[in-house]
C-alpha cells in the first residue's frame, strides 16, 4: 500500500494497541519514499518497527519537505 509516514503513523498507533489481532501492512518510509513528510521516519529493523513513545501518533510533520513536494496550497476562511 503506497502510504505517506502520517498515515502509517496512525496505523502503526493502531496496530499497537492491546487487543489488535490484525494491523495493516507496515513498511518503513523509505519503502515508497525517498524522504517521508514525517520526522522521524518510520524505520524497520530485522522486520520490526518501534512505536514511538511521544504524545499523539508519536511523530511530527516534516514542514520542510511538505513545502518542498507541495503543488497548491489554499486558505479557507
């Protein structure tokens, strides 16, 4: 599944919860993605990814590279 690191953040936050059988396809960032918009990026290691400790999802937006990949922007008021 070809997913941005903020999708794959909450999905992994899913996947992490006591009870869960069943959690999606996870993948490291680099898997689709040259840099993800995500800091830190979601890294595998010997076929296991690490939740986050940090509050929320555990990540936060790379503004940079979103501003770098970013076609259109609009503000709604």
């Amino acid at each position: 599944m070809i997913e941005f690191g903020l999708s794959k953040a909450h999905n992994l936050a899913l996947a992490s919860l006591p009870g869960f059988t069943l959690p999606g396809d996870l993948s490291p960032s680099t898997h689709y993605w040259e840099e993800d918009i995500i800091d830190p990026p979601i890294e595998m290691v010997k076929g296991k990814i690490t939740v986050p400790t940090l509050p929320g999802i555990g990540f936060s937006l790379n503004n940079r590279r979103i501003e770098e990949v970013c076609m259109h922007t609009e503000i709604i008021v």
